[in-house]
C-alpha cells in the first residue's frame, strides 16, 4: 500500500487544462503538494499546466509508481489496462458511473474487477475522492485546490470515508474551523478492491495515526474488519450510515452496497470495542479528543468541574448525569488547599465556582486557575476536570501550554468549554489545539467527548473458534440436520439444544393416545400440549397449542382436536407447563457478511414494549458472554424485578455461547430461534424452539 501513500512518480490519467474538469484540479493539486514526479496523461494535449502530456500510460518514460484516473467511465477499462502494462502497481479511480448508477454500471465495475484478478494491479474506488495525506501534504484529489491550499494541518487523526463528496466536506470543515489535525483522509468509493479492511491494516502500523475514524455505508468483510478492529491498538470510531430502511436503500444506489443487518454491525462494533458516533460532527469531535487521549484513562468517570460562572456549572452537572458520568467527591486535603484561594464565606462544593476566588485573589485569574487545577488533578478521587470559562477572558486566565502539561503528566483529560464570544473562542481554540486541549464551543458536545474518552469499551470476543464438541453429541445433531430440510419441528430443534447443554422444558413426542397419557403422568399436570408437523414451525397460528391441561379427560379431549386439525398427519409433542413471568428470547442468525451470530433480549410482551434485542459474533467465551449481558439496559428486571426470580446469568452467558458454537460446528443451520426462554429459579429454560436450514 505504500505505492498509494508514499509514491516516487504519479501519472494523471485524463488531465485537463480546463480549470472546471476534475482532471485539473488533480493534476493543479499535485503540482502544489507533491515533490515527486508528475505525468499528465491526454492524448489531445502535448502539455498540461506546463508539464508533458503523454497519450497514454504506456508511453510514459521510466517507472510510474501510481497513477490516479479521472475521465468517463467507458474509458476507465483501457486506462487501467494501460496502466497494468507499464507496471504501476495501484491506480485511484476518481471517475463515477459504475455498480452506483445500475445495470451497466454494475458490469464495467465487474469487467474491472476481472482486470485486477488478472494483473494484480491494486484498485481503488471508483467513484471517489482519492486521498488526502496532512502531514506529507500531498492531495490526491479533483477537491478544488484553492479551497485546501495552504490549509491542511498535520496530526493524528486518519479518516476512512465511503462516499466521495462527503469526505471532501469533512475535509473542509475540519481546514476551515481548524477542528483538529489530520494525518489522512481517505476517500474509498465503490471498494471495488481496496477497502476498509485493507486501510485499517496500513494505518495500524503507521505511528503518525492515533486514532482511526470511519463513515462507512457498508462493510465488505464483516468478520475481518471486526477482527481488525478488536486486535487493532488505536481507538476506532465508526460513523454508520444506512441504518434506516431509507437510509439503507439510498446506500444501495449511492455505493452499489447493501448496508446490513444494522443490529448485528451495532452488535458486533460494541463486542470489537468500537465506538459508535451519531454524525460527523460528533464523529471528528471524538477522533480529535482520543487522538489526545487514546487510551482508557484510569477510574471510574468521576468529574470535577471548575467554573468561572455558577450557571455554567449547574448545566454543566446535569450532563454529567445524562451521560453516565459522576461527580467526584473530594479528599480532605483538596478541599484544605481550595478553601485557601476562596473567601472564608464560601464553602467548596464540586462544581467549583472559581470567580469568588478570583475577584478574592491578589494574583490574578491566570493563577488561581492554575491553583485549583494543581490540587484538582493532585486529587486521587477525581479523574477528569472540565473548566467552563467566558472566552473572551481565555487569554487571560489559561495557560493552554501548561494545562495540556498537566494533563499529560497526570493521565488526566482535562477538557475546556469556552462560551460567549466566538472570534476569542477561535483564538483560543488555535492554542488549545496546537498544545493537544480538547476545547469546545458547545458544553453538551464537550461532556459527550469526555464520556466517550472516559467509557472506552473493553475488546471483547478473543476467541475466534468454537470448541469442538464430544464426538456423540456432534454424531446427534448431525443425524438430525441431515435427515431434515427446510425447517427443525420444535421436538428435533430442542434435541440438539439439548445435546449442546441448553436446559429445556421436560417433554416427550407421543403417537397415540396411549403415548399422550402415559407420558402425562410421567410428566406431571398441567400440561402444555402441541401438535407437531414435520417442516411447519407455526404451531400457534394453526391452533396447535393447548395450554393448562390437568388431566387425563383433557389429554384425550385435546389429542381428539390436535390430531383432528392436522388430519392425523402429524405427532403430539407434551410439555411441563412451565411458569414464569419474565421471558427472554435467544438465538443464533447466519449473516452473509458476520457469520453466526448470537441474538438475545427480551421475550413475550416485553419484547413488544422495550423492543430491544442484542447480536453478538460467534464464537463467545462464558467470560464475554457475561459482559455482553451486563450491557443490556434491563438489568433491574434481571435482578428480579418486583417480586419476580432473579436471572441466572451464569447460566443465561452459557446459553448464549452454546448458540454460537452450534451456529459455528454447524453450517447447514441458517436459523435458531429459542422463544420463549422462562426464567425460573433453577434457571432459564428453553420452552420453544425452531431450527431452519439451509
């Protein structure tokens, strides 16, 4: 990948001297950034903004190291297979009009895709925006040159965008209010080969990106870039577009890519540690705090405010709340040292108001802020600070150099927020981010950054294989599987949860009437009784399931009706009625771009009502599992809400990771539905269950 990112020669296919084509403003913006060797590729010219022209990529003299294509489409073939020929290893296609645009777009895309198997040329895009590199300088890009010259800032942050315009707006934001400083803004298009994958691996082992931030529309290869991104030793922040039915089908037209189950990209970014942004804002917010702090700071989210502005602290604390933060409480010995800078009238609370103690002061603000902060930071109990100043006092009372010290020195993040006037916020916001303070403008966007610096996630999921299972257990769920198809009946889909160690309801399949009473007194009243037929999983919607039978009158009485409406074509299956007023629903769901995948939440009325259900990869140790279970918001109901038994979570994780290992030992299972899952003292039990192949 270097060839694309640190090149010696690059050729510009369909440069322009027309100021208003896109083959002009790359051939102008290499000519401003790039110290290596530049070659305008047109046969209609024999110069281009004062360099040779060359009529094709072929007839360039000596090695090309990349080349970046932009003309129409239906030349996008034999540009490429030119440059295949002279031996350039990577070609940027900036060119739109393919897979995005329908039908015969999708056909060149797919005629480029068999250029690159045959010559191994690497591609990227098309119908992108190419790459800009900050700290190198170089743009490769049709981006208007003037609205970037002179104005990238080298720094830490790598960005990985899908759509072409989007990331040239990102980009522009973040020059023209100077947000942060970039190492590099990538712009992949169609990902017709090189893709998110393929860049998250080059920028992990480059030092000069700390953080990597992503607006992706599609994942191409779900299980791999979950992978990287767990194994991956910089945060990551991923901004997912496509995740409502509208949004997913404007993906499909806009990249030609289907957008996914956005459960199962929600689930398995929270397992990878990944962090979720809601926009872009939000999403170059959070990059350019962890690009400062890009590790976990130590303790537990406890916040000290210090304030210039009673008010700004009282709005400042109710964030604190919102975003699952606290305030620290402090030690002795820090309320003795700031009690010394304040009148002795004034007792110290957290927030801590600092104007009384300024106007109190002899020295000035500049020093009684640093005071405070000295014994804040010195403060064991206290883990991050948020000072809310006036910013058109900032030059006056912060020494962004020694904060930016301090904070380093501590481990602490010590994030500003400046309110008022905004051309002394943006004189203080050039300081503060040439010393590495996250400064803001908005006090909820700066609470925000500071818990999702505060709260990084745990990786989870380090295992990637299941265990192999004892070889009779496999020898049953194989038999099964292979003498099925299309749909398990709930009686075959509970045996193989069985022989996996999933506890189920105690039932048996019976023939005959003779069958169903004996096996009631084996089973006890009540009873549950269904009929069974081999490949229908909608037992219900048929009026197969009879429930609170008592006795051995109504076995006989419901066998009669069960066997009558399904015209003696199908089995009785008898069940311990199992009570219960929590349910639970799990699962496992093969997904075309994760694998197997684990679904839990809650079942029955509930499910209806909160309608929140979480996916996980396969596999998942016990340990994994717990954790993925103490994410879920309904703990108070786990806990045996009003009355109700409490969840064993021990048990419920082992559910969970048996699921996964099915899904993974198992290809031929497509589907596991186990719906409902009672919680009972002894446990969750498995009540129903359905199994689909294929």
């Amino acid at each position: 990948m270097d060839f694309f990112f640190s090149p010696k020669s690059v050729a510009v296919i369909g440069a322009s001297p027309n100021p208003l084509k896109g083959g002009n403003s790359i051939l102008r913006n290499l000519i401003s950034t790039f110290k290596g060797k530049i070659y305008p590729v047109n046969p209609k010219y024999k110069t281009v903004e004062g360099l040779e022209s060359y009529p094709s990529a072929r007839e360039i003299p000596g090695k090309v190291d990349t080349a970046i294509i932009f003309v129409p489409a239906k030349e996008v073939l034999s540009s490429v297979r030119d440059c295949a020929a002279k031996g350039i290893l990577g070609v940027i296609i900036e060119s739109a009009g393919f897979a995005e645009t329908g039908q015969s777009g999708a056909k060149l895309q797919e005629q480029l895709l068999e250029i690159k198997r045959e010559t191994g040329i690497r591609l990227w895009g098309p119908n992108c925006m190419g790459l800009v590199d900050g700290v190198k300088g170089h743009v490769f890009s049709f981006m208007v040159p003037e609205a970037i010259k002179g104005g990238l800032l080298g720094g830490h942050v790598s960005l990985i965008v899908q759509s072409g315009m989007l990331s040239g707006g990102f980009l522009m934001d973040i020059i023209s209010n100077r947000i942060t400083g970039i190492n590099k803004v990538c712009s992949v298009g169609n990902k017709i080969d090189v893709d998110e994958c393929d860049l998250m691996e080059y920028m992990e082992k480059e030092e000069q990106t700390r953080v990597i931030g992503m607006y992706l529309e599609s994942i191409v290869d779900g299980r791999r870039f979950i992978e990287l991104c767990r194994r991956s030793s910089k945060p990551i922040v991923v901004l997912k577009g496509g995740k409502s039915a509208s949004g997913a089908q404007a993906a499909i037209s806009h990249t030609a890519a289907l957008a996914g189950n956005n459960r199962i990209i929600e689930g398995a970014l929270n397992q990878a540690g990944v962090i979720e942004a809601r926009d872009f804002k939000q999403m170059v917010d959070i990059c350019r705090c962890l690009a400062i702090y890009p590790r976990k700071p130590a303790g537990s989210g406890r916040v000290s405010i210090l304030t210039a502005s009673g008010g700004a602290g009282i709005v400042a604390t109710d964030f604190i709340e919102e975003f699952q933060l606290s305030l620290a409480d402090f030690s002795d010995s820090t309320r003795i040292k700031l009690q010394k800078l304040f009148p002795e009238w004034m007792p110290v609370n957290n927030p801590v108001d600092i104007w009384p103690a300024i106007e109190h002061s002899m020295g000035g603000g500049l020093d009684v802020y640093r005071e405070a902060l000295d014994s804040l930071i010195a403060d064991s109990g206290v883990d991050a600070i948020l000072i809310c100043g006036f910013a058109g006092n900032a030059k006056v009372l912060f020494d962004m150099a020694a904060i930016a010290e301090k904070s380093k020195k501590s481990g602490k993040p010590v994030f500003i927020w400046l309110f008022g006037l905004r051309d002394a916020f943006f004189e203080a916001q050039k300081e503060a981010i040439s010393h590495g303070v996250p400064i803001f403008q908005e006090l909820e966007r700066a609470m925000e950054c500071l818990a999702k610096v505060l709260h990084q996630k745990e990786k989870l999921c380090a295992s990637s294989e299941a265990p192999a299972e004892a070889k009779e257990i496999y020898e049953i769920s194989t038999d099964i599987i292979q003498n099925n198809h299309g749909h398990l009946d709930e009686y075959d889909s509970k045996k193989i949860l069985r022989a996996h160690g999933i506890d189920c309801v105690k039932e048996r399949i019976a023939a005959t009437l003779d069958d169903c009473l004996r096996f009631a007194d084996e089973i006890g009243y009540p009873l549950v009784m269904k009929g069974i037929i081999t490949g229908d999983i909608h037992k219900t919607e048929k009026g197969l399931v009879y429930l609170g039978i008592s006795d051995g009158n109504a076995v006989k009485k419901t066998y009669e009706e069960l066997t009558a409406k399904m015209e003696h074509a199908g089995k009785v299956l008898l069940q311990k009625q199992v009570t219960g007023k929590i349910e639970l629903i799990a699962g496992m769901l093969r997904d075309p771009h994760f694998g197997p995948c684990v679904m839990f939440g809650l079942g029955g009325i509930m499910a209806e009502a909160f309608n929140q259900s979480f996916f996980a990869l396969a596999p998942l140790s016990p340990e994994d599992a717990l954790k993925l279970i103490e994410r879920f918001p309904a703990q108070k109901i786990f806990d045996g809400f009003r009355g109700n038994p409490s969840l064993d979570r021990k048990k419920f994780a082992e559910i969970l990771v048996a699921l996964g290992n099915i899904g993974l030992l198992y290809p031929g299972i497509k589907e596991i539905d186990v719906n409902p899952l009672i919680v009972t003292p002894q446990g969750p039990v498995a009540v129903d269950a359905a199994i689909i192949l294929g």
